[in-house]
C-alpha cells in the first residue's frame, strides 16, 4: 500500500524548479563548487546556500554570473 503513494512524491519533487537557475547552470558550466563561489563573494557557503533558495533580482545574479566567468577566464590563463 505504502509503494502506490510514492510516484505521487516522486513527481511532485521533480516538478519542483529550483531558484536562480541561471547562477546554477553557470556554476556547472564553470565546473565551480557553491563553496568556491562563495570564497570569491567573500560570503560564507550557508550564506550563499540561503541566498540561493530564493530568486534573486536579474540584476544581482547577472553580478554573480559574471563573476564565474571571470573566474573561469583567469584559470585558462594560468594554463
């Protein structure tokens, strides 16, 4: 009985968008760790993780993205 109730919460969970997904697929694209990106804002991880469950303004995460992407161009550099 227990089992016909689990594809219902399977699929509300994977219907679930997270917030600020731009700044996410950066960070996969950048092939950055939240805890590397949140050394280069200068904020601890928990506080990048709290800012991240909730949608950020276009504006703020457009700062982010670009801070990754700086950080990524400095790297290929150093290669």
């Amino acid at each position: 009985m227990i089992e016909a109730c689990i594809p219902k919460y399977e699929t509300a969970i994977l219907r679930r968008k997270k917030a600020n997904q731009r700044v996410r697929e950066a960070l996969k694209e950048a092939d950055l760790f939240q805890w590397e990106l949140a050394i280069l804002m200068g904020v601890s991880e928990a506080t990048l993780q709290k800012r991240l469950r909730v949608e950020m303004p276009k504006a703020e995460q457009d700062k982010i993205i670009d801070l990754i992407r700086n950080h990524t161009k400095k790297e290929e550099l150093m290669k």
